[in-house]
C-alpha cells in the first residue's frame, strides 16, 4: 500500500494512542471498527503498552479492509470478527498463530415502533424478509467488514437480494450507519458491543435478537512473517498472548457500559 495513503487512513480511522513515555517499539495493529466504536481499546491497549514499552497504532476499518492491510504487510497483526474471510486469509498464507479472542452476538435494531413488526420473526432471516416486504429503510454497513458479511449471509438465508431506495448502502463505520439509521428512522444490523456504546446517543432499540445465525466471535491473527519479512512478528506475538492470556480476557470481561457487558473472553485458560 501507498505509504502517504496508509498514513492518511490511519489518520482518518485510528484510534489516537499516542506513544508512552519511553516506549522504543511500535505495533501496526488492524482491527474492525467496533473494538473502536465500543471504546474496548481505550481500556485493552494501555496495560499492553505499559507492560511492554511498546506503542500500538492502530487502524480501525472493516474486517474485509483490515485483513487487506495484513495481506500487504502494512500491520503486523489484525483484530477480526468473520470467520469466513479469516479461513481465506489463512489460506492464502498471510497468517499465523490464529487465536479466539471473545464474542458477543450481532442484533437488528429499528425505530421503538417497530413499523415492520421485526419483533415477532421467527428467526434473524425471517426478520430480513419482513424488512424486504416492507421496504423501510435499512442502512447496510456496505464496506465488506464482518457486520457487512453477516448481513449479506442473512439475506440469502432470508431468499431476498435487496434492492431499492430503501436500501441504502453507507459504505461507513457502525457507528455512523447507527446515526444513519436513526436520522432515517430505520433498520440496522449492528454488534451488540457497539450498540451499547451508542444506546444513549441514537433512538433505536433492538428489534430482533437471539438467533445462533447472529454468533459474532473475533480472532486475533499474525501477520504471516515468512510472506512480509519486514513484519514485527516478534510484537504481534506478545501481542496475541496479551489479549488471549489472563491480564487480557480479564479487561475484555470487565469493560462494560452502565453495567452491560460488551464483549465475552473466549481463549482457553
């Protein structure tokens, strides 16, 4: 990737940490736009830092985008939620040492009204074919993150291609297609961790919940050093033990907002 253009975006997109007193080692993460929205990594990168001395920069974009980064070798390591692009990146050989991280579950969200009744579907796929049939507005993330891949999975279990004025693709992070969906008084598939965080903010409720189809696991990955040499595979690996050891499962079960948990640890101890 174009130098000037990865540091544009990671301007634009990333989280500002600046560099800790001392700290003589940077950390290119990438990582998807909900461990920013939510506010875990405020709380999740500062004890690594001070641990390590190590500064992490962060880009937070889609999945799909932020596993592209990872592909060219502009990061080191790379912070997922779809399980499906992750397979793909393995694959190819651009990563290593894959490693469950922690969950929480995807929701539909909608005007406290409901006008489309989402809240009696029998299943996330069946509220989507209520959404289609009534044709009011639905905010799609449409930038290939792991939101984006969930939706586009539920609507081929609901049998529908969306399509129309009602339709709308943002091309923008979650918590823009939240404020999209409420200026519009529509519907959204949203990560239950960011909704949280945007609760207060938007006046949306969660329409349709608890579907399996609607698991949402995130996985740490490093960058695969024997396909970028220049790669810090030495950090990303302190890294991955970090977030999957004790200290890190400990702060992802702790961070939570006005008493909701956001995120579930998930690596085995």
């Amino acid at each position: 990737m174009n130098t000037k253009l990865l540091a544009a975006l990671a301007a634009t997109v990333s989280l500002a940490l600046p560099l800790r007193p001392g700290a003589a080692e940077r950390l290119r993460l990438s990582t998807t736009t909900s461990t920013d929205n939510s506010g875990l990594l405020k709380v999740l990168l500062p004890p690594f830092e001070k641990a390590t001395g190590v500064a992490v920069d962060v880009i937070a974009v889609g999945t799909g985008k932020a596993l592209k980064l990872g592909e060219s070798g502009d990061v080191d390591v790379v912070l997922v939620h779809d399980p499906g692009l992750e397979e793909k990146f393995l694959a190819g050989g651009f990563g290593v040492d894959r490693r469950s991280v922690m969950h929480n579950d995807f929701v539909v969200v909608g005007p406290k009204d409901d006008p489309e009744g989402l809240r009696g579907a029998r299943s996330a796929a069946d509220a989507f074919r209520k959404l289609a049939a009534g044709k009011a507005p639905f905010v799609s993330r449409g930038d290939e993150s792991g939101t984006h891949q969930k939706e586009k999975a539920l609507w081929k279990a609901a049998g529908v291609t969306p399509a129309g004025a009602w339709y709308m693709q943002a091309g923008q992070g979650m918590g823009e297609v939240l404020q999209m969906a409420d200026e519009k008084r529509g519907y959204a598939l949203a990560d239950r961790g960011t909704f949280i965080a945007y609760e207060r903010k938007v006046d949306l409720v969660v329409v349709s919940e608890g579907d399996p189809a609607l698991f949402n696991p995130y996985s740490v990955i490093a960058v695969n050093p024997a396909r970028n040499p220049h790669v810090r595979y030495d950090l990303a690996r302190r890294f991955v033990d970090y977030l999957t050891g004790p200290e890190g499962q400990e702060v992802i079960a702790g961070f939570r907002i006005e008493g909701k948990q956001l995120f579930f640890p998930d690596a085995a101890r």
